[in-house]
C-alpha cells in the first residue's frame, strides 16, 4: 500500500464520521420538530373522534412518514459510530442488534399510528353511530399493536444506548458522553417499566427528547472525528 493510501483511509473514516455525525444531530433535531406537530385528538364522543382524526389523517401520515425516514437516518448513523467503536467487540455488536430491532418496533409503531389509524379514520367518518363504535373497537387493537411495538422500540434502543456507553468507558476522553449515554438509556427504560410514563405523545416526546441529548453529543463527537 502506498504512503498515500495509508494516509487516505484514516481521512475517509473521519470524513465519514463528519457525515454520519451532521446527520444523527439533523435527524435528531427534526425529529423533535415533528413530534412537537404530532396530532392529537381532543374528542371523547366516538363520533366526533372519528371525525376529529378523519380531518388530521394527512397531517398524520405526513409526520409519522417523515419520522420513519428520520429513524432510518439515525440508524445510518450509528452504523458508523459502531464501526467507531470497534464493530468487532461483541458488545457494540450487541448494541447494534438491539438498535435493530428498536428501530423496526419504531417503524412499525409509527405504520399503526400515522398510516392504519388514518386509513381506519378515513373509512368510518361520516358514518352511522354503530360504525363509529367500530371504529373505536379497531382503533383500540391497532394502538395497543402500536403501544406493544412502541414499548419493545423504546427497551431495545435504551438497551443499545446503555451497551454503547459501556463501550465508550474504556475511551477516556469521551467518558463523560457515556455517562451521559447511560443515563439517557437507563432513564426512561425505568420510567416506562415502572409506569411513570406512557407512551402517548407526551410520554414518546419525553423519550425521544431523552434520547435526543445523547444523540446530539455523540454527533458532535463524530463531526470532531473524537469517537
């Protein structure tokens, strides 16, 4: 290999660190952005909620639409603070199979919320007393579909926050970010289990702000070239 090629790589690896970093911190920021315009429907009789989500059904697939990709786009990111990291050690690889499956969970709750609670909303609006009473019987199956996969989504990415941090300790100088990070992981993994919070829209904003302090530091980190 040439002085040149060798030069190459480790200026590549922080240019793409530099990537992966501006793209974890805007992806983050958006997604606060778009959790602070998530609808929600302030009508108790069944009728007028059915209305109500009918009327925001658009809004909804477009901010649940832009939170999916937006989650896609963190995963990029930790992609390569794993390779970061080490992708070898068994605990960053670890940490990145939790990240997995908390980011299909996350997909597929933001499927039931934004796209098959839309379309239930948008079919029965309109409709008779009985239909409405309908669609609050379908409406409860897909949210509590959609608060299981919320559930697992949260655990799997605390978990894999935790499992990054840990790995983070052996660094010293970034071993205030994984304080940092297992604090941002433990924290609402134990408020959710001890039903503190909810997963409604105030208790996700909570979750996705949580994560979202980590989430900023270690991109900063990457854009530094420091991890």
């Amino acid at each position: 290999m040439t002085t040149h090629g060798m030069n190459a790589e480790p200026a590549q690896a922080a240019a793409n660190a530099r990537i992966a970093g501006i793209v974890l911190v805007t992806a983050t920021l958006l997604s606060i952005l778009m959790m602070a315009h998530h609808p929600s429907v302030g009508a108790h009789d069944a009728a007028a909620a059915v209305a109500e989500m009918s009327a925001k059904a658009d809004l909804s697939r477009i901010v649940h639409g832009v939170l999916i990709a937006l989650i896609g786009a963190e995963f990029f990111a930790f992609l390569v603070l794993c390779d970061r990291l080490g992708a070898g050690r068994n605990l960053v690889r670890a940490g990145l199979v939790a990240y997995a499956i908390g980011t299909g969970a996350m997909i597929g709750a933001a499927l039931i919320s934004g796209f098959v609670i839309s379309a239930l909303a948008s079919h029965y609006a309109g409709l008779s007393a009985a239909n409405a009473t309908t669609f609050v019987d379908l409406s409860r199956l897909s949210m509590a579909g959609n608060q299981a996969l919320a559930k697992l989504g949260v655990l799997a990415m605390s978990a894999a926050i935790i499992g990054w941090s840990i790995a983070l300790l052996r660094d010293r100088a970034n071993r205030w970010l994984a304080v940092v990070g297992f604090i941002a992981g433990v924290a609402p993994a134990v408020a959710l289990l001890a039903g503190a919070i909810r997963l409604d829209v105030v208790g996700m904003t909570i979750v996705v702000l949580c994560q979202a302090v980590w989430n900023v530091l270690a991109g900063v980190q990457l854009i530094r070239a420091k991890i």
